[in-house]
C-alpha cells in the first residue's frame, strides 16, 4: 500500500499531484478531479498512474502500492475502519456520482419497477449515511 507518511499527506487539492490515481476507466478525469469545501469547487491536479476496468484490480493496485483511487467509502467501511486505508483530503469531498436505472422503454413503469427502483434508492441512501458525510438525498429518476 502507499504509505502516505513516506510521501506526505497533501494538505491541499494541488498535494495530490505527487500521488498516482488509478482511475476506473468510466472517470475520465481530463488531469484533474472537482473537489468541493464549504461550497467552493477546487480543480485537484492529478497524476494518472493507469486506468483500469475491474474494481477489484483498482483494489489490488492500491494494495500493491501503485497509488489511490476514488471509490465508494461502502465498498471499502472495514478497511477505513481498521486503518488499512485513510481517506486522502478529508476535508473535501468529490462530485457526487449519479446512478441511473435502465430499462426498456417499450414496457409500462409497473408497480414491481418501482418496488424494486424504492429499494434499491432506499439502500444507496442507507449505505450513504453509513459511511459518508451528509449530501443532498438520493431520489429516483425515472423516464
């Protein structure tokens, strides 16, 4: 794993240009990732170590050394929670990510659907208030 006591913690959003990102290959970042603080949007420059498709490859690289990566706190609660991992610059947060369901348009919303788009909303939202600080509430977008 990177050790941020032998690089340096950065302090600030331009810290983070010392550091490789491994990035999800949907992130195209464009050199920088949109920070936000006390309703300030900051552009962190960025350092691409690679790109890759497979979140568990994205871990095993961090594991390894190779960098850090942006991924859902849920995802990794227990190595946050015995130090394996920190969060880097907590006190900023990143771009939320919208999540979209997708269906065919030639069938009718039906009560099942929309069962089944209030739980899986209610469960984002769950998992959200578990390991993230408070953002505006998740709600279902539908066509």
């Amino acid at each position: 794993m990177i050790c941020l006591d032998k690089v340096g913690h950065p302090a600030t959003p331009e810290g983070l240009k010392h550091l490789k990102l491994i990035q999800h290959h949907e992130d195209q970042t464009q050199g920088f990732i949109p920070l936000h603080r006390d309703g300030t949007e900051y552009q962190a420059p960025i350092d691409i170590g690679f790109t890759a498709d497979d979140p568990d490859l994205i871990l095993m690289a961090v594991d390894n050394g190779s960098g850090y990566a942006r991924i859902p706190r849920f995802l990794i609660k227990d190595q946050l929670a015995a130090g394996t991992y920190e969060v880097v610059l907590p006190q900023y947060r990143t771009t939320d990510k919208t999540v979209y369901a997708v269906y065919p348009s030639r069938h009718m919303s039906c009560r099942r659907q929309d069962v089944i788009l209030r739980g899986l909303v209610a469960r984002l939202t769950a998992l959200q208030s578990e390991t993230a600080p408070k953002h505006s509430p998740l709600r279902a977008i539908t066509a």
